[in-house]
C-alpha cells in the first residue's frame, strides 16, 4: 500500500553510512547535521585521509562546512572498516556505494551484497540497512537474504529502499530541502524509523521495496527524456531561424510540463542520468517490456556532441589541425565531477577529427585527457582558431568578448552551454554559434511545404520547381 503524508523527524538515531562518495558522505553529514550520531565508513585510503584531516574529498557547495560542524560537535565520526565498534549501537545502516553499469548496461551489485554483508555480520542486535544506492527492482529482497545468511543468530535484518534524489553540486541543499523522501519497506513501523532520519515536515512516499526501487529510475528516465526532447526542440529551431530559448519557455510555463530540465545544451551527463538510463532500459529487457522513449531519448544525447562537432566544421571548414579552445570539462557547473561529460565526449571528437584541444576547467577532475589542460580560460584561448564554451560556469560568462577576440586567433565561437549574452559576443566581431539559435541552415524547405498545404485554398498556384507562385 502505498501513502504520501509528511516527515515528523521525532527523535536522534544512530547511523552507520558506508560509503564517503558524493550521497554517502553529503547523507553523513546532513544526517550529523540533523542531529543524529553517524559514523562513517570508508575503504579508500585516498579519500579516507582528507576526512579524517577535516577535509571534503569532493566539491560540493556547503559539505565541508557542516562536515566540520558535525566532527567538531561529536556526532560525526569517519573509520576504515565496518567492525564491532564501528556497529555497536547503531539502529540504521545506510548503503551508499557504488553500482555501475556492465557492457549491457545493467547495474554490479557486488560492491552493494558485499557491504550489507559486513553490517550484517558485525550487527549485535536487529538492524534496518537502507540502500540508498539505485538498484533495480527486485534488489532489497535479494539484499535482505544476503544480510540473514551474514547475521548472527537471533539477529533480525530489514532492508529498506530510500532513494537518493541529490544534484551535484546542489547535493547539501537538496538533501536538507528535498521535494519528497521515498522509503519502501514490508514494515510499516521500520519505514518510520527510517522516515525520522530525515528533515521534519516534508513529503514521504512509503510504499513497498520494488515502486521505491522503481520511483529512482523512473524519475532519472524522465529527467533525461525532457532534455533531449529540449535539444530536438532546438535542432527544429535552428533550421526555422527561431530562438529555441523563448520556444521552450513558452512550453514549460504550462504546469504540465515545467521548465526544469527543458533547455536546450550539450546533452545529460555525469554520475546518475547516463547510469540510469541504461540501468532502466536493462530493466525493461530483463522483463520483456520494451523501454521506446528512454531509447530515444538516449539515441539523441548521443547525437548532441556530434551536432556541437557539425557546427564547428562547418564554421571552421572542417577541424583537421585547427586549435580549439574547449572551457569547461566538468559534466556541469559547480561540481569537480566529469564522469560521462558531454564536454569530454566533444574533446574526444575533436581529437579524433585530426584538431588541437586545448581546455580549461575551474574544478573537473578527469582521469585521462588527450588534449592539453591549462591554467586559466585566456591560456586556452590564446591563438586558438575557435572558442567552444562546454560547461556552463558563471566565470565563463563574465569573459570580456573585446579580450577574448583580442587572442583568439579565429572569429568562431560556439556556446554549446547557453552561458553567453551571444549579441555582446556577436558585436565584438566574433561569428557566435549557440544551440537553438541562429541562422537558419535549411529555410526553403521549412516555408515551401506550408504553401503546398494550403494554395488549393488560398487560390495560389506554385511554380515548377517550387520556386515561387503566381495568381491562380
């Protein structure tokens, strides 16, 4: 059965959180924050150190701060390992480790099963483990079996679903403001005690394990289908010579729709779109029931950096050993993450093209980057033949354009993050590309066919060829 009414957050917990990434340790703080005792568990040295040196491992705005706040106040605490102590009178264990996708997409629980088996065997007394990492339907039941297998006897485990709904880089606010809190449990009374954990006053969906499962993938799924329906929406207004900016305000303004997420841009990227994306499309084949929409929207995110690519060869006449300056390599801004960035993947297309990369990012921690990573956005600029502006940080947008077409070398410049006033830009002497904006590429096919549909009406008689009409 599921109900929505409101949080009550009625009392202090003690929690065991596994896992320091960006839910585990912005839940781990949030919770200290909250009032509650949590230690925090984490197996990774590298990021081990700076916790305990009272530091945040990753950017995310506020986090350290009140990280801070809960180790200074003893309600926060960060160990190595789950042991004995680490359990010892804990009532929640929340799961926040990792669940990447295989080569078809669907989610590798084996860091999850492994997890609830070291809280389970190291339980004195029963023990609600909430998974908050997104699994597919069907995983807390499974989870639950591992964790009775693990326990001692006599030890009750129940496992509970409780999504995370977090945006990076707005992870803090979202988590002490969030929109709703979703909790599935077979227990009504273990799903309240894992409603207190959370702020008082804000709406909770208790329903069983699989819809709370399903509610992560669902929402996820959506997400990405609004911003891909906004990027065809662009490419459409792109060939009209119409501003795709003023078409989608129009439509989100109908509270059916909204406007969040309903901009047009290089595509979804980062940490939970493209995962979740494959992981309910995995679902969906895994229960014969065919996923069209998330498909599409998917097949079009793919296209976003091949559009952003056709636009630079077509501006510069093709990208084979010309220099482009790319600011921005982080998925999106405010955040250190590049995980799946659609600037990356732009990066990569160039490259592979035959042209120079050469990019700046404020904060973007990337693994490996065939191009070359500078300092300073000018330091990307200098000399370059075009200037592609990938994320949208607010920096980037209070470039002076009289600088930037002081050293850049070319005249092109392509706002593939909608972070430029591109009529400033544009009367600097710089040629500015946005996404759904601008010249339009195909006019005559656009106005043509609305003629051909109503001239028997209108007694107008096209010419052949279509060139024209005259009088009928």
């Amino acid at each position: 059965m599921t109900s929505i009414e409101m949080t009550k957050g009625a009392r202090s917990h003690s929690v065991l959180v596994v896992g320091a990434g960006y839910v585990g340790l912005t839940s781990a703080v949030c919770f200290a924050h909250l009032g509650h005792q949590v230690v925090c568990v984490e197996a990774n040295p590298f990021r081990l150190a700076p916790l305990l040196e009272g530091r945040s491992p990753i950017h995310e705005p506020g986090l350290e701060e009140l990280m801070v706040e809960g180790v200074l106040s003893d309600r926060l605490h960060f160990a190595p390992a789950i042991g004995k102590e680490e359990m010892t009178g804990v009532e929640v264990a929340l799961l926040a480790v990792g669940t990447p996708p295989d080569e078809n997409g669907d989610p590798d629980l084996t860091q999850l099963a492994a997890a609830a088996r070291e809280v389970s065997a190291n339980a004195a007394g029963d023990l609600v483990v909430v998974v908050k990492s997104t699994v597919p339907p069907g995983s807390c039941e499974a989870i639950e079996l591992v964790c009775a297998e693990a326990a001692l006897e006599g030890v009750r485990i129940s496992v509970v679903s409780s999504p995370e709904f977090l945006r990076e880089s707005r992870a803090v606010e979202d988590f002490l403001a969030p929109d709703r809190v979703v909790v599935g449990a077979s227990d009504s009374q273990v799903a309240d005690l894992v409603a207190d954990l959370y702020p008082a006053g804000v709406p909770l969906v208790k329903t069983d394990r699989r819809g709370a499962e399903l509610i992560k993938y669902a929402a996820n799924a959506f997400l990405a289908v609004k911003i891909s329906f906004a990027n065809e929406v662009a490419a459409m207004c792109e060939s009209l010579g119409t501003e795709a900016a003023t078409v989608l305000l129009g439509v989100g303004l109908d509270q059916r729709i909204g406007k969040d997420f309903l901009r047009p841009g290089p595509g979804y990227g980062g940490s939970c779109l493209p995962k979740d994306v494959s992981g309910f499309q995995a679902l969906g084949r895994a229960m014969g029931t065919p996923t069209r929409v998330v498909a599409a929207a998917e097949e079009v995110n793919q296209e976003a950096s091949r559009a952003a690519l056709m636009k630079l060869e077509m501006g510069l006449a093709g990208v084979a050993g010309k220099t482009i300056a790319l600011l921005g390599l982080a998925f999106k801004p405010g955040t250190d993450d590049s995980r799946d960035s659609p600037a990356l993947k732009l990066a990569e297309l160039l490259i592979s093209s035959g042209a120079r990369v050469r990019a700046y990012d404020p904060l973007a921690r990337v693994e490996s980057f065939a191009g070359e990573r500078v300092d300073c956005a000018f330091d990307a600029i200098e000399d370059a033949d075009a200037l592609v502006v990938a994320t949208a940080w607010q920096e980037f947008s209070v470039l002076s354009p009289m600088a930037v077409a002081e050293r850049l070398a070319g005249r092109m410049v392509l706002d593939a993050a909608g972070a430029l006033d591109l009529e400033s830009w544009s009367e600097a002497g710089l040629v500015v590309y946005g996404i759904g904006r601008g010249a339009p590429v195909a006019f005559h096919p656009v106005v043509w066919p609305p003629l051909r549909w109503a001239h028997h009406r209108s007694g107008l008689r096209l010419l052949d060829g279509d060139t024209g009409f005259v009088a009928g």
